[in-house]
C-alpha cells in the first residue's frame, strides 16, 4: 500500500524513528509500526497532523489508497462481527447446556466437559477481537462502534486516548470482576434450578 511507503519515506526524510514520529502524532510506536505494514491505517485526525509535519497535503499522503483504507476498515468491521456472533453462540449455547444440565440432575462432569467445550470457542473469538481492538488502538467504546460501522474510528480523540492510559489496569479488574459475577450467577442459578426441580 502506498500509504505505508510514504509515511515511512516522510518519516526517514525527517530523520525520525517511529517513536519520535508516535510522539509527534499522540499514538503509540507500534501504531506507526502497524502503519508503516499496512496492519491498521491512520485515522483523519492523525492524516492531518502528518500532513502538517511531513509538510505536504493530506491528498498527497492517499493518492491511490483511499479506497483501499475503505475497504480494509469494511473487511476490519466484518471480522469484529463474525467474531462477536461467535462469541454469542457459543457463550449463549455454554449457558443453556449447563441450565438444562442442572435442571436434569446430570452428572457433575456430564455438564462442565460439553460446557467447558462450547465455552473454549466463546473465548478464543473474545481474544481475537481484544487482540483486533489493541492492534487498531480502539480502547473507548465511541471509537469501536465507528470501527464496527465501517466509519473512522477516530483513535486520536481524547476519550480513546484516556481509555489507553488504563487499558491494562481496566482488562484485570474487568476479568476478576466477570469471574466473580459468573460465579455467583452460577452458584445462585444452579440454586434456585435445584430448589424448583429438586
């Protein structure tokens, strides 16, 4: 892609690394990495600050890759919402065995092996789109529902950015908070399927 070659040859013109131009630009070095590969493509908001540093128009800077920014940022969507529907099936499907399980009386293991197979699918889709949103810097909930329209999401606006600051801190207490409410959820379901059927 043409974008990719011109931000690196700017970016070598001005004699700086990808971290001074990450600086520069308010992102992070791996996203002017995933830039520079094609992985991800700037958002406007960071097309306008390059066209400023490298000194040339923002026209200059996409001739000839606007429609293929078009196209990958569709293809980026479809992806995210394949994954997000497999992660409903198969979490939906994990929920309802294990309901059915209890409200049957079934064998301990009879529910947690089928539960534990249809909840491992649920799980690698949940990574794979963490993994999409990290890669494509898509940490406030505004810049991926632009993603999953197919529209710019923005990525250097100040929400985005201040989600980035804590991306890490949030996904830990987000995991323990989740685990503790499956737990309870589970323990307090399995209760009450067992008081209505037992």
């Amino acid at each position: 892609m043409e974008l990719a070659r011109r931000i690196k040859e700017h970016r070598a013109r001005l004699g700086m690394s990808q971290a001074d131009l990450a600086r520069a630009l308010f992102v992070t070095r791996q996203t002017i990495s995933n830039w520079e590969t094609s992985r991800t493509y700037p958002d406007a908001q960071s097309l306008l600050l390059m066209s400023g540093l490298f000194g040339v128009s923002v026209d200059s800077l996409l001739k000839d890759d606007s429609q293929e920014m078009r196209e990958a940022l569709a293809a980026g969507s479809r992806k995210m919402n394949r994954l997000g529907a497999v992660m409903a099936a198969f979490g939906l499907a994990c929920a309802a065995w294990v309901v059915v399980g209890i409200a049957l009386d079934w064998d301990t293991a009879l529910i947690a092996v089928p539960a534990a197979a249809l909840f491992a699918p649920a799980m690698c889709a949940a990574f794979l789109v963490d993994k999409m949103r990290h890669d494509n810097q898509l940490f406030a909930y505004q810049s991926v529902l632009a993603f999953l329209a197919g529209e710019d999401p923005d990525v250097s606006n100040r929400y985005n950015q201040r989600a980035r600051e804590h991306w890490v801190a949030r996904r830990v207490a987000q995991t323990v908070l989740f685990i503790i409410l499956g737990l309870c959820c589970g323990w307090g379901a399995a209760g009450i399927i067992s008081r209505l059927f037992g």
